[in-house]
C-alpha cells in the first residue's frame, strides 16, 4: 500500500550540500519544500562532540559515517568483457550518508575549477589542434565558463568562510596565492590556515624549483567567522581527526555549520529523515515528473507528489536513481549513443614520500584536512602539452591531514609488511616523513561508463549502479610525467630517500584513493550528449533538476566540492529567476 | 622468546634480572591469559603467538602479545564486525579479479574460524604440535607459508587469512585501548603519537619541535576536549 502526500512545490532527493543549498534558495523564494534524507538527522551537538569522535577505528577505519554496504553498494569491472562483482566493502571511495552527506565527513579542500576545465575541448583544440585528444577520449565543454560561474563561486565560498589567499584577484595577478587561477571579485573570506612544517619545507622545494606555491584553500577555518547566513564558524584546531570524520568544533564547513540551521527553522521548509527514495515518478508523456516514490523509516512506501523535483545525492546515486527511474536514455558503450551513465570519470592519484632523518620532526598529527602547500604549475593546461603526449594535469602539494597510525605508518619500499624489521621501520620513521599528494585529474573515455547491473540488487530489491572502469591510458601518461616533477620536489626538500611511483593500471577498487566519482549526468549544451543543459535541468523532465559532481563531463585535477557549490548556485538562481517565471525548459532542444 | 632479541637484550645489561624485568613480554612466564568470549583455547593459543611474530616484542619496545591484540581480535570477531556488519552478503558468489575485492561468503569470524580450525589440524596432521609450541624461526616460516599461497584453510585461501590476521594486528596495536588493544597505549608510545589530543593551534606552526606528552586515550579523556573557544550560539 502506498500512502500518497499532498502535492508540495519542490522535493529535494537528499539532504547534503546540494539539498541544503537548493532548499534554502527555494523556500527564499517563497516555495513549500520537502527534503528527503535516507540518512539518519545529526548535528555538531551533540553528534559530533568529543572525545568519542577521535576514535580512528570507528570512524576512519569501519567508516561509521558512510553509506552502509550491506544495505547498498555498488558492482564493479575494468571491462564490458569482465564480469561485475559487488564491492563488498568501501575502499577506493566514500560516499557519506545521513544528514549533511558527505559534507559532514569531508576534509574541506575548496579549489576551483579553471577555465582550461570548463571548456577543455575546445581549448585544447584551440591551442593543440583537433588532433591532439586521443580518439578514445570524449571529453566536452560544460556550457558554462569560469567567468559566468564566478559570482556563484564567490557566493559559495563566503557561505563556507573559505580561508586562503587569492592568486587572481580581477586579473591582477598576486605572488603567493594560485596565479593560475581565474580572476576572482575580491579575496577569500578569511586568510590561508597555518603552514605546517612539512608544507613549509614543501614551499622553499618549490619556489627554489621557480614553480609558483600557494596555500591550499581550505574549509578548516583559520580564524572565527560569520557568514551571510549568521551562521558561525571557529578557528581549527589542527586535531588530525577531519577526513573520514565529522567536526566537534565547529571549526569544518559543512551543511550543519554553515546553512542546514537556518534551513530547519523555516517554516517552508520540511525535512523527513530515513526516507529513501526509489524512483522518480513522471506522467504519461515522461517529459514531466510528479513527484518521488520513497519508502519512509517505518518501511512503508509513500509518493510525494511536487511541482518541482531536485535530485542533489551523490554523483553515484544520481546517476543510479535516473536509470532506476528510466529518465534520459541509458549509455551504450558499444554505440556510443545515449547519455545516462556517460562520461564516468575518477582521479589518478599518486604519493610521494620523503624519509627524512630523525632529527627533523615532521609531527604528522599536527595537521587539519586541507591544510598544506600545493603548486598549480602542472595542473590543468598551465604548462604545455605539445611535446607530452596527453592532456591534463594534477596540482601537487605536502597536505597531509593526519597521522593516526592505524592508516598512517610509513615505512620505505623494500621493508617487509611484518616482524621485527618492519616494527623498528615504523619507529623509526612515523615523526620523520612528508607526503607530497599528486593529485590528478581524469578524462572521460568512450568505454569507460555507468549503469545497472543485471545480477546484483539492494536491500529495496532494486538494481546496483554497475561501475566499468580502468585508468585511460592518457591519465597514466600525466601521472608518469606530473610524478616525476612532484619527485623532484621531493628531492629538494632535503630527506634522505624520497619513494613514489606513479599510478599505474590496473584501478584497485580496495585502495583508498579519492571520493571524487564525476560524470553520468553530465551537464551540457547537446542533448544528444548530455544529460541535463547548462541550468543542470533535465532536457527529457523540464521540472526535474539534476545538481552534483555526475554533472561534470570530466574530472579536474581538483577537489570538486567548490565547484558543485557553484553550480548549486548557479542553478538555483536560474530557477529563481528563471524557471519559475516561467516553467517549462529553460533552452530548447 | 627468540634468540636475536635476547641477545640484543642481555648485551652489554649489567643486571640480568634488571634486563628481564624491564623486557616485557620477551621471556616467560607468559602474561596470564585474559578471558576470551570468542577465541576456544587451541585458537587462543595459536592467535597469541601468531600476533607475538607478526609484532614481537624487541628492545623498540612491547608487541601485539603485550598490547594485548588478542582481546582486540576476540572482541572484533565475537561482535558485529566478525558478525559482518557493513559487509554487502548477497551472491551469487564468484571469484574476481584481485582488484574486485573480497568476494568470499565468510563473515570475518567464520572466516578466521574456518581458518584457525584447519591451521591447527594442518600442524596436528604433521606431528608438528601446536603453532605456540613451535620455535620463532619455524613460526615465522610457517606465517610467512601462508601468506605467500592460497593454500586451502577450509574453504578460506591462506593468503587472504594471512592479510586478515595481519591488518586486524595492526588496528588492534594502534587503535584507541577502549577497543581492547593497544594496552596501556604501548603502540602509540612506540612512535610517539599522541592519541586522542586534540589541539596543535599553538604549536603546529613551531616547526620541527619534539612534542612528547603522554598519549591521552578515549577512556581517559572524560567528558568534551577542551574547546579554545565557546561555542557559537545557536538559535
């Protein structure tokens, strides 16, 4: 039996960053909104309080604050020729659950997205010429430059309170902020967070080298702070409990720090935890949705009806609910053709690490989660490509954010995984070594893809998101060439041994590397490849908008969370002003 | 325990009953063995002494035996996460590639009971005796046996019992001792991490500077850490 609720304006599917961004603009502009949280409601108080919450193994290790693999998870091959097995544990990525999502366990690393990213093709044929990207790959532009997001940019960051230091401000350029970067209206919202002593070290390496280091923007804020909201943040405490963990300081940006209070107390605004949402519904012509089927914390199946659906889960999860709900028309890898799981791309990380003597104590529990010193010199299209070989880059940076020793115990290669050899390796070398983060980004390719996978299902019964992927061999070229440069780094920070190699092929789902999954959705300016126009709005369901980081056709080097705030922005003021003027698709297909 | 280590503990010690006395763990009498709620006696015995290799004692200081990761493992396996919490469990079954993950049926305590079971059958059939009994180098040789095949331990590859055993060592030498492990912090005075702590605002801009407090574990730290600040209002 499904109980059927009262029609409501819009209905946001989950309640994170996008959900809490897109439900405050929306009752703002006078809207009854319903946020759906399959998550569980938690806030800094008490949730978050210490001294509970500095437990490495219930949080860090049996990752308490993700999604629950038993319930739900996802398949996983390298090929259309391989066959799909469930990832029966987290390892490779963390998607968050619970109010806030991911946001809540995040380590708070705000880069923005560069131009070179947003209109990637056309710059690179532009500069290179149409021959220059491998045939395989089939990155797009966004549909949406740097300078059109830039307001939204702006917005976001001063929700968040962003402490770093502008490198571009209004094209002037400014030594010891990112140079690289786009010119941005006026100056982070609170100065960088301190330099610990391995970025320190980091900064001299690369500046001796000419490249050109800056503070790592950072959501761990530097100094006390209120936002446009009211709301306020402190200054972080540099614990070593940040990534993988939720803030007891209020010190992190997050939905409960920044906006989810104020979101709560208003009086349009309604917000049902434990509801998990099955499908979207649509009418008969499918070109219109009535609202969500979801089945509520008592298990019972309930349809909400709106005017307005916005689905903000995590990349994954759009990307999954979409095919459940048989919006868009699925992407075959063997055509070509079709859009819904297209463009699945990751990162393509790799570590260095510098082993110092014992005489310089790095003290790696002394660190927040984005603090640090980076380099943008390769990242992006800021060096040229024209010898290389590939496209795209990664930043490089000493941002360690911890040292719980469960996950953190360096020992140099060659030392065997246990014994007494192994033991006296981790003494000797836990306070004495740097890591140097090589942090890259990842084409999209042809056969590289999303969908649902014909064997395995969840707790509701329902399809696993069926994950095909292996590392496109343009991203092992970057890795190879940007690792080297990060080496060399590493060589001039003054350790003994510096170890690291690039990443290599095959991906690993059971290694940790970053929860930044990108694409299936993507947004863009064809219907015919992409999921939802530049106003993130479905070109099949014109009341349905699709917001997160499936959005992106391809993923940037950087961390994704500052741009998906700004195309939460952005997207909520094309409804704003836009949308509900006039209802209907805001460009024609 | 083992003969380098014994070496490396009496050379040059003036006093040898000194020397013992400050060598935990490193000769017998062993430490009595604590209450097991998971662990029957032949697997507890075979665990003790598998951890004791995989961490020994030396003179860096106390192993997984003295940081009694056996009562870690006992309660790991004997509660939810032995009995597969946050483990996706629907087949159909099939092996994968390595990359793919762990795609066995066991549950982490059957899997190492499955495991132990036919480790001490294995030793019992060869006229071996029990793992504990063994000498060092013939622990280590038999360890390292399973670590490098998949030999069969009742359905369960060796090598993936091996890594098992090995991770949960490691979790249980470094975690918080409310867990049961990592008795008296003897795994973060090891390296010198210092725990639960929470605030470096004053010191991580001090470079290089050699922070040595004692580590300050869940358990001790009663109530909230304390906050530099007061918490910001909140309608």
């Amino acid at each position: 039996m499904t109980t059927t609720r009262r029609e409501v304006d819009a209905v946001l599917i989950g309640v994170g960053l996008v959900g809490t961004v897109l439900g405050r603009e929306l009752t703002r502009a006078g809207l009854t909104v319903v946020g759906l949280e399959r998550g569980r409601p938690r806030d800094t108080v008490p949730d978050f309080q210490g001294p509970k919450m500095h437990d490495e193994l219930r949080y860090a290790t049996r990752l308490e604050l993700m999604q629950d693999t038993a319930q739900e998870t996802l398949t996983f091959r390298h090929t259309v020729r391989d066959t799909a097995l469930p990832m029966r544990r987290w390892a490779s990525f963390l998607p968050g659950t619970g109010l806030g999502g991911s946001l809540v366990h995040w380590n708070g690393q705000t880069f923005r997205y560069q131009e070179d990213d947003f209109r990637q093709r056309s710059r690179l044929v532009e500069r290179y010429g149409r021959g220059f990207i491998p045939a395989d790959v089939t990155i797009r532009d966004w549909g949406v430059s740097a300078a059109e997001l830039e307001p939204h940019f702006d917005r976001f960051e001063y929700l968040l309170g962003v402490s770093g230091k502008a490198g571009n401000l209004n094209g002037r350029k400014i030594p010891g902020g990112n140079v690289f970067e786009d010119p941005r209206s006026r100056e982070y919202p609170t100065p960088p967070q301190k330099e610990p002593y391995g970025s320190a070290i980091f900064r001299k390496a690369a500046e001796d080298l000419g490249y050109h280091p800056y503070p790592q923007p950072s959501c761990n804020l530097s100094q006390p702070y209120t936002n446009p909201e009211g709301l306020s943040l402190r200054t972080c405490t540099f614990c070593g409990y940040c990534e993988r963990f939720a803030c007891e300081h209020f010190a992190k940006s997050s939905p409960q720090t920044v906006l989810l209070p104020v979101l709560l107390n208003d009086r349009n605004f309604e917000l049902r935890t434990g509801c998990r949402v099955l499908r979207i519904n649509v009418d008969q012509s499918r070109t219109v949705a009535t609202g969500v089927t979801y089945v509520d914390a008592q298990g019972q199946e309930v349809e909400q009806r709106a005017r307005l659906v916005i689905l903000g889960a995590y990349a994954l999860n759009n990307v999954r609910l979409l095919l459940l709900s048989q919006i868009g028309r699925p992407y075959d890898p063997t055509t070509g053709r079709g859009v819904v799981g297209s463009n699945y791309a990751y990162q393509t990380m790799s570590y260095p690490q510098v082993f110092y003597d014992e005489s310089v104590n790095i003290n790696p529990f002394m660190r927040s989660g984005a603090n640090g010193t980076v380099i943008s010199d390769f990242a992006s299209d800021n060096f040229d490509h024209g010898p290389l070989g590939f496209i795209g880059g990664a930043y490089i940076g000493e941002i360690m954010t911890n040292g719980r020793p469960i996950g953190f115990h360096p020992v140099p290669p060659g030392t065997p995984a246990w014994g007494a050899a192994w033991k006296k390796a981790v003494v000797r070398h836990y306070n004495h070594t740097s890591t140097i983060n090589v942090h890259g980004g990842s084409v999209a390719t042809r056969q590289n893809y999303l969908d649902l996978d014909p064997t395995y299902k969840d707790a509701w019964g329902q399809p696993l998101l069926r994950m095909t992927f292996d590392f496109p061999e343009n991203d092992i070229k970057m890795s190879a060439y940007v690792t080297r440069k990060a080496i060399e780094i590493g060589e001039a920070m003054g350790g003994r041994l510096v170890a690291g190699s690039p990443r290599k092929g095959p991906y690993d789902i059971t290694e940790y590397q970053t929860t930044h999954n990108s694409g299936g959705t993507i947004m863009g300016t064809d219907p015919s490849t992409s999921v939802v126009n530049r106003y993130l709005q479905s070109w099949d369901v014109s009341n349905l908008f699709v917001i997160g980081a499936s959005n992106y056709p391809q993923n940037a080097c950087y961390n994704p969370t500052d741009t998906l705030g700004a195309l939460a922005y952005w997207s909520a003021d094309a409804i704003v002003t836009k949308y509900l003027k006039s209802p209907g698709p805001l460009i024609r297909r | 325990m083992e003969k380098m280590s014994r070496r490396s503990f009496f050379k040059g010690a003036g006093a040898v009953a000194a020397a013992v006395a400050v060598a935990p763990g490193c000769e017998r009498p062993a430490p009595p063995r604590p209450p097991y709620s998971f662990f029957n006696a032949d697997e507890a015995s075979f665990v003790e002494a598998a951890v004791a290799r995989l961490i020994p004692a030396d003179e860096t200081g106390p192993g997984a035996l003295e940081a009694a990761v056996p009562t870690y493992l006992d309660r790991q396996l004997g509660g939810a996460w032995g009995g597969g919490e946050r483990l996706y469990r629907s087949g159909p079954w099939q092996p994968g590639k390595p990359e793919q993950g762990y795609q066995l049926r066991f549950t982490p305590a059957e899997l190492f009971r499955a495991a132990m079971r036919a480790i001490i059958e294995d030793l019992r059939a060869t006229n071996r005796g029990s793992f504990a009994k063994l000498p060092a180098e013939d622990q280590d040789a038999y360890l390292r046996t399973l670590e490098r095949e998949s030999k069969d331990l009742g359905g369960v590859p060796s090598n993936i019992f091996f890594g098992s055993l090995l991770e949960m060592t490691i979790e249980g030498f470094f975690s918080d001792p409310v867990h049961g492990g990592n008795k008296d912090m003897v795994g973060w005075k090891l390296i010198g991490f210092p725990g639960a702590y929470a605030n470096y605002y004053e010191l991580v801009d001090q470079h290089g500077i050699a922070f040595k407090p004692p580590p300050m574990s869940l358990a001790q730290s009663a109530g909230d850490h304390a906050h530099p600040e007061p918490a910001p209002k909140r309608n």
